[in-house]
C-alpha cells in the first residue's frame, strides 16, 4: 500500500480537477489519488490471499501440527490485539475534519465502553454454553421446526422491520419538527422523485445522485396514492423493508432455520438502523436517509437474495440469465454499488462451482445476456418516456465529480479505529469462504455469501475512504453485520460440531462482534411514540433549529405568478401550463410540479450545482426546451450571478425591468426582492420571446 499506492493512484486518478468549481464549494475540492490507489491495493489484498490459499493447497505443503498450531495461535493473538486496540482507540481516530463546517470532533465513539463490556461478556458466556452439550443439542434441534415455529419467526421478522421503520415516515406537517439533517438530505431524494413527476427521465435530461432507476417506484406510488411527503416516506420505507426481509430470507436459506434466521437478523436489522443523531424519538438514520436505505442498498439486497436462491439449487449451476438482468439493473440504478454487488455475486459463484473452464465461460454468457437485456429494458423505457436511448455518461456524472475531481474527499488521518475492524470483518469472510471452498463444504449458500458478503463489503467501503467523515462509516454497518452473522454461523457450528470443547480466539472474537451488533438493539423504537410523533403539533422551538429548506411549494398566488410565469418580450410575462423554466432552488420539481410547469435542470437544485459547469448546463437545456426563465435563490453562490450574466441573462427588478448585473461587481449584485421571497428571477435577452409558446 505506501510503495504501490502513489503511483497507481496517479495512474486511475490523474492529478488536477476537470471542473470549475464554484467559489463556495472549491474549499471542499481535496483530490486524493494516492489514497484511492491505495485503497485499490487494499481491495485487492483479500482476493489475492484466497488466490495464494487455493494454488497453495493444491501443492499440499507439508507443515507439522506444531508449526500450524503455533500459526493459528499467532493469527489469532494478533487479530484479537488488533480488534481490541481498534475499538479503544475509536474515541482517538482522526479524520482530515479541517475543511468540514461545522467542524466535527475528532474521535467518534461508535459503541460505548458499556457495550464494548457486554459484547465481551456475551462472547465468554456463549463460549462457555457452547461447551455443554445441552446447548449443542438444543442447538442442532432448531433446525427441526414445526412449520407453525416457521411461521412465527417469519412473522416476527416482518414485524420488527416494520417497527424499526416507523422513524422512517413523515409528512409534510411531521417534518417540520424534524432536524435540519433530515430534511435537508429529504430535499434531494424527495425532488429526484418529483423531477420524474415533472417530466425529466434520469440517465437522458436528468443526473440522479443516489439512484437512476428507483426514483421511478416514489413517483409511481405518489402518482397513485398522492404527491405528498407521507406516500413517498412510506414508499421509501417499504422497500427498505423488503431489502432488509430479503436478507432475512438469506439468513434463513444459510442456517436452513426461520428461528435461528431470525436471532441473527434481528441485530443485523438494528445494526443496520443504527443511530446516527438526534433522540430515539426524533432519529436520523440511514433509514431516513433515502440516499442510502433503498436507493442504494436495496438494489445488491435483492440481488444478494436471488444469489442465494440460485445457490440453494443443487443443479451446480453458476446463475442464469434473469439474476444477471437484475444485477444489469443494480447497475444502471447506482454504478457505484451495482459493481460492488454484480462482483459479489460472481465472487459467490465462482467461491461455490468447479473453476472449470466450461463452468467461467457458461458464466461468462449468463453475465454478459444479462447485463444487455438490462440494458435493452431500459433503452425501452427512455425511449416510451423521452423517445431517446439512454445516456449512460449521466451514471458517472456525479462520480466523475467526487471521485475523479474530488469534492468533498476527506482523507483518513489514522490508520486505527473501527474502520480497520469492519475491512478486517471482510477479510475474514472471505478467508473463511475460500477454506470452505478448498474443503468442499457442504453448505453452498453458506460459503457463497461468505464471499458475497466480504466482496461487497470491500466494494462499498470506497464510500467511507472518499469521504472519511465519521458518519460516512455508519453505512457500511449494514453489510458489515451481515458478514458477522455468517462467520457466527460458521463459529458456531464448528463448535457444536466438534467432539469436545475446544473454544479459538478467532470464535470467540467473532462472537464478540456479534455480540456489538445485538447490542444496537438497545436502540429499538417504541411503535406507539413514532405513530404519536407523526400527529405531533407543531413546535416552534424543534423548527427553529429544524428544517432549513421549505420541502412545501409556497401556495401564495403571488409566489406561485413570480415562479411559474416566463417573460414573453421585455416587460410582459405569460404563463402556460407545463412551460420550461429552470429553478435554482431546493425542491425546485416539487414546486413546478405543484404550479403547473416544469423545471429544466438535470440536477437538484442549486446545492447539486456545485461548477460552472453544471450551472451551464441547466442554462442550456432551458434554451433546449425553448424557455428563458430562471428562477434563482439568493443565498446561493454569487458566481451563478456571473455565469447568468455571461450567458445573456438580465435580473427582473422590482420595477419591473431587466437589468444586465456590472461583471466586476458579482459578489454583491442589486438583487430583486418580490413579495418578500428571497427568490430573483433572471432572463434570457438572447430569447426574449421563448419557443415554448409557439
């Protein structure tokens, strides 16, 4: 990593931005290619060891027992060193917070002392019990369930992930107690869904941040039931809970049991939901953050799950056409973990069937027919919504910005800290899944989302080292306990099946994590206050420290008159429903969406335009739709005045004129006030009479 990263971080991350930045976001600007390669190498590590372990063995080196003996000793020593060392520290990480505002603390404590304490204890006491051969038998009869038992399990697994989701859903009127963070990440997934409603297509006049494809399910089920914030909250939630039921069902086809499915899952949902501020009543999670709970993870979840089915089969064969159609869909909804997971999913394959040649080559087609049929399905869909192919270039637009141009990086200061425990976690996945491989164990499910899990662990972790923030951990908690639920699988059973009682350190540390992700259900929502919460009056206090963007259109008729009617001539303005304009701000679709026409910019409003360059193309796709209007928020960036005014537009006054703003006096240009909305309104002079009217 120190040797080999610098230059292959130059090699995939040339060095220097692509973009103009604005003014106010180039203080965010940190590229880090030498840490992206050196993540590469990072990644690459895992997949390289299973590779040594599997031409190792086939060579069959002879070790004595004492050398493996004192070989495992030594691994496992330091693991448990390492693991402990990481936690105690993880008050004491740094993160490169210096360019953060508001600055964050330095250290993050993700687990308290005291769960750190109970995890322990819960690790030597079920060491313990799994030395008693009452426990082993009890064990090894859970898998003998009535189907009434099935049943509840089942049933209980829906239960608490709907209980665990009720934080989840808002509404218009519920949200105005909610916390700035929520309603200002609601303000970009709830407009994605409204730029759908709108008239855009994502992936041809539209860029979506978090998804491509799943905005389309919020726009249905709002087209269907109501444009409000509450259908969408519940449509967000409920395929979040299916992401989380399918993993469930994993768990269940891996253990071959609902209850003991279910003692696993329940941490892994909790762990999943895990807290990231606020109180248990009013919490943010990666629930409420539809960013990441469905748009991102539900996609690889259903993929994970049909994984498993296809793995259950005992035909030996490698995945069909369909499951690959499905991860060509993951893909096209978010390129970022649609790779993660479509690499998941043949790493499970290929950890579970004969490395023959027919068997890589019949994957090979099954791969490459389903990533084309996902591709044709979706070609159909632009062209009966916008009668054009999709533009795949829109997959890597917010990519390109992050990753390649660096906004909003942050480098990771420390090598300690949690982070290494959850990378760690996936190693062992895989390690695990390759021995299993090389010793042809029974249980294909098992050992392939062994591999699955620590794949796709490794893939998404590229989240948290772009963005080292310390909240940017919290996501990858999710498949992090997914991955400890099937390495406590493979401890357990390996001690109820030995003859005697023989406890390891890397099962009792295993059973330590475990023990971690059972504690955030400490964190469990009471059902009855989140149903409360949601016919809450309205607090003014909770307000003045909540949202910081409207997520309701204004519905003064003078508002709507200043926003949605566009200037036909110098001095006059018309209005016509479903006419382009473009409005620069927060839930920019929603408001044209309520008014009658509809906004042009292929981004979310004027906090997604983060260049010139984006602020030029939202200018030329107004031209493109034959309008001329821009509707611009005040507080955003002054160069957007700039390039408004280098563009040939004029700012409306309040008296009525359009006047073009002096270019060397930018940052404090005669802003128009209208109706006391800090909104201003601009034209194009060069298209004064817009074709949209005809």
């Amino acid at each position: 990593m120190l040797v080999v990263g610098p230059p292959l971080g130059d090699l995939v991350v040339p060095d220097g931005t692509h973009a103009r930045f604005l003014p106010a976001f180039r203080p965010y600007v940190r590229p880090e290619p030498t840490e992206q390669g050196r993540f590469l190498v990072a990644l690459s590590a895992p997949l390289l060891l299973s590779l040594a372990t599997f031409l190792l063995v086939r060579r069959r080196p002879r070790i004595s027992p004492q050398a493996q003996a004192l070989g495992v000793l030594l691994a496992e020593g330091t693991a448990v060193v390492l693991v402990l060392v990481c936690f105690v520290w993880q008050a004491h990480t740094r993160y490169g917070l210096k360019y953060v505002n508001p600055p964050a603390p330095v250290g993050w404590s993700y687990f308290s002392t005291t769960t750190l304490l109970a995890a322990a204890a819960f690790a030597v006491a079920a060491s313990l019990a799994l030395g008693h051969r009452t426990v082993r038998a009890g064990l090894r009869g859970l898998r003998r369930e009535s189907s009434r038992r099935r049943a509840a399990a089942i049933g209980a697994a829906a239960v608490m992930t709907v209980i665990w989701l009720l934080h989840a859903i808002n509404s218009d009127s519920s949200v105005a107690n909610a916390n700035a963070s929520l309603t200002f990440h609601l303000s970009f997934t709830l407009d994605e869904a409204f730029a759908v409603l709108n008239g855009l297509t994502p992936l041809v006049d539209f860029s979506a941040q978090y998804g491509s494809l799943l905005p389309w399910a919020g726009a249905l089920a709002m087209l269907a039931f109501g444009k409000t914030l509450l259908v969408f909250t519940i449509a967000m939630s409920a395929l979040t809970a299916l992401a989380l039921l399918a993993l469930y069902d994993v768990l269940r086809r891996a253990t071959r049991s609902a209850t003991v499915a279910l003692v696993l899952y329940l941490p892994l949902l909790a762990t999943s939901l895990y807290r990231v501020r606020g109180t248990l009543l009013e919490r943010d999670t990666f629930g409420t953050y539809f960013g990441m709970f469905p748009l991102r993870y539900a996609g690889p979840y259903l993929l994970v799950w049909l994984t498993a089915r296809q793995l259950e089969r005992r035909d030996g064969r490698v995945g069909t056409w369909p499951l690959w159609l499905v991860a060509g869909l993951v893909l096209l909804n978010n390129l970022e973990f649609g790779i993660a997971a479509t690499g998941a999913s043949v790493a499970a394959f290929l950890w579970t069937a004969p490395l023959d040649r027919r068997a890589v080559l019949r994957l090979a087609r099954a791969l490459a027919a389903g990533l084309a049929g996902a591709l044709v399905l979706v070609s159909l869909l632009t062209l009966l919504r916008a009668g054009v192919l999709p533009r795949l270039s829109r997959l890597t637009d917010y990519a390109q910005l992050y990753a390649r141009d660096g906004f909003g990086m942050l480098p990771i200061r420390d090598p300690l800290g949690v982070h290494v425990v959850i990378y760690l976690t996936y190693v062992a996945a895989i390690v695990t899944a390759t021995v299993r491989a090389v010793r042809n164990a029974s249980n294909r499910v098992l050992t392939g989302m062994l591999a699955w899990s620590g794949v796709f662990g490794l893939g998404t972790g590229g989240y948290f080292v772009g963005r080292s923030h310390p909240e940017a951990l919290i996501p990858s908690f999710s498949v992090w306990a997914f991955a400890l639920a099937f390495l406590t699988i493979v401890a357990v059973s390996n001690r109820v099946s030995a003859p005697a009682w023989r406890p390891s350190l890397a099962a009792m540390l295993v059973l330590f994590g475990f023990g971690i992700a059972a504690c955030s259900l400490a964190q469990t929502p009471a059902p009855w206050s989140q149903l409360s919460r949601l016919d809450a009056p309205f607090d003014p206090e909770a307000a003045a420290s909540g949202a910081e963007q409207p997520l309701v259109p204004e519905q003064r008729h003078d508002t709507k008159r200043f926003i949605s009617s566009i200037a036909d001539g110098p001095s006059r303005f018309v209005y016509r429903r479903g006419a382009p304009v473009a409005i620069l701000t927060p839930m920019g679709h929603r408001t044209a969406d309520a008014y009658g026409v509809v906004d042009v910019a292929p981004y979310t409003g004027a906090n997604s335009m983060e260049t010139e360059e984006r602020v030029e193309a939202t200018l030329d796709a107004l031209r493109e739709a034959g309008g001329n209007t821009a509707i611009v928020s005040r507080g955003v960036d002054p160069r957007i005045f700039a390039v408004l005014d280098r563009n040939g537009f004029a700012i409306l006054t309040t008296t009525g004129r359009l006047v073009r703003i002096n270019r060397t006096n930018v940052r404090n240009p005669a802003l128009a006030v209208w109706q006391d909305r800090v909104l201003t309104k601009w034209v194009d002079t060069h298209h004064l009479h817009p074709q949209a009217l005809g």
